[in-house]
C-alpha cells in the first residue's frame, strides 16, 4: 500500500471534495482521481461515492479510514526517527506559522529556544490557517500558531480534534491616509467607511473573512478594490491615496509609515494567535519543552 496514497486518501475523505483536496497536495484534480481509483482497483472495494461537487466516505471507505490515518501518522514516527539518527542526535521540532510572524514574537520564541536547546532544531513551515490544520492532521506539524477570531468556523468545527495555548492577542484597526477627514480620531464607527474603497488581504484568508463579516455587522459591503497579500503593499498604497484598509494593530504598526495613521473602531474586532496541536497523541519532549517556553514569553511580553 502506497503511503501516499493514504495521505490522498485521508485528505479528500475531510475535504470531501476533490479541487479542496488537490489544493492541499499541491497536485492535479486529475492526478488525485486517477490516485483514488488505483487504490480501490487495489484494495478491490469503493471508497467514495461520487456527486457532482462532493464526495462522501462508502461504507468501506469509512472501515478504511481510521488504519490509513493510521499508516499516515506511523510512517511520520518513523520518518522524524530516522531524520534524527541522520542528523545525529540533533532533535527537530516541526512547527508551523501563520505568515505574519515579527510583530507578535514568534520568530523570536523560536530563535531564543534553538539558543536555549542547542541539540534541538526548529523546522519552520508557513502557510494558512487551514493548511496549518490539515497539516497537523497528517502528522507533519506537532505545533503551529494559528489566528483565531470569533466567527471563525474552522475553529468552532476543531474545538474537539485540537488543544491550543493562548500566545497573543490582537485587536483590527482602521488604517487611513495622514490627510483623511477621519485621520484625527482616536476611535471610528466602522460604518462611517461605507462609502470608502478598500485595500485588503486575499480573498479566503482570515483576515478578509472577519473583516467581512464584520462590515456585515453593520449593514454594509465594502467595495474592495485591491486584494493583495502583503500588507506592507496595502499600507504603501493607503498612504498615497488609494484607499482604506483594516489591518490587525500589531503588524500594522510594524510596517506603518509616516503617511498613513491607525484609528481604532467600533465595534471591537479581536483575534487571537494560539498554538494549536492535535488532541490524540502524546507530545515530544521537544514540543513540551518549546510550550513551555512560549508561555514564558507570553508572561514577559505583558
């Protein structure tokens, strides 16, 4: 049995839907079609009934699953064993990040924990909130730090499959150009923007869904004219007039320039940076080791 194959198939079983699942593994819709049909030609059963736009477990497919999550997380145990005989006795600890990193202390947590633990090294991955979740499912992530806010689903629907640790807070503010009527307030109403064009992060990240949302809440929908992801752009282009943004307040004030200024808005919109990691399962000494010293971060940046 392909390990692979079992990673596909435990993929496209939780997305349940073939572009979904594609995206993840980073290969074709094609590829993961043709994968999937070896594997019940081999297996000599039918996995998945298929609809138009969704895909849902057969029943053998749902006997199947639970020994390929299986096979997934023994062949990670056993790959991360192998990678520290190679590396001689050097421990690696595999985490991942959501992008933004430098305003909240997480690179420098990991830097001063390699200085710390010497014969221990930080594998570094960077990626989405829900490509950091699914990579926790596969076994390839024992920690990542996670954005959190209120109207997230993906976090309601894995209160259950994951644990997390609080590391830092966050609250989203109104970035606005030096001369804008607006510029001198201390606080806005987040409706009073209504009629503003917008410069936002991505669409289907985080921070655009809350920010939607948000707008939502006080019956509006922004005209967004530009989607981009990295905010040091968004900044540039709201400091030469181009529009408004909503930016959480601790990267924004990283990389904010002289000719924009950040104004806080009514209501409050809050997220919170956790670490997050799978439930089932015990956690490596490395792991233990590094939470221990992300909670003595979090006392000091107080």
């Amino acid at each position: 049995m392909d390990i692979e194959r079992c990673k596909e198939f435990v993929v496209l079983a939780r997305t349940r839907n073939y572009l979904k699942a594609s995206e993840q593994l980073f290969i074709s819709q094609s590829s993961l079609s043709k994968h999937i049909k070896s594997m019940e030609k081999e297996l000599g059963v039918t996995l998945f009934t298929r609809s138009t736009r969704y895909v849902d477990l057969s029943p053998a497919g749902r006997v199947f699953l639970p020994y390929a999550q299986k096979i997934v997380r023994i062949n990670y145990e056993m790959m991360a064993a192998l990678s520290d005989v190679e590396d001689n006795e050097l421990h690696v600890l595999d985490i991942g990040s959501i992008p933004v990193m430098v305003p909240y202390g997480i690179t420098g947590i990991m830097a001063r924990y390699e200085h710390d633990n010497p014969t221990e090294r930080i594998q570094l991955y960077e990626g989405d909130a829900d490509e950091l979740r699914e990579m926790l499912r596969q076994g390839k992530l024992e920690l990542a730090f996670i954005r959190e806010w209120d109207g997230d689903a993906a976090k309601d629907s894995g209160d259950e499959e994951f644990a997390t640790v609080p590391f830092a807070e966050d609250q989203l503010v109104a970035v606005l150009p030096v001369d804008h009527p607006l510029a001198g307030h201390t606080k806005l109403k987040l409706g009073e923007l209504a009629d503003e064009d917008f410069l936002l992060l991505p669409k289907g990240s985080v921070m655009q869904a809350l920010i939607l949302d948000a707008c939502a809440v006080e019956g509006f929908v922004p005209r967004v004219r530009y989607q981009g992801k990295r905010a040091e752009n968004i900044i540039d282009l709201v400091g030469r007039g181009m529009g408004v943004s909503l930016l959480m307040r601790k990267p924004a004030e990283y990389l904010a320039t002289h000719d924009v200024v950040l104004v806080d808005i009514e209501p409050t919109v809050t997220t919170e940076i956790k670490i997050y990691r799978l439930r089932s399962g015990e956690l490596t000494p490395q792991a233990e080791r590094f939470l221990a010293a992300a909670a003595v971060y979090r006392e000091s940046a107080k």
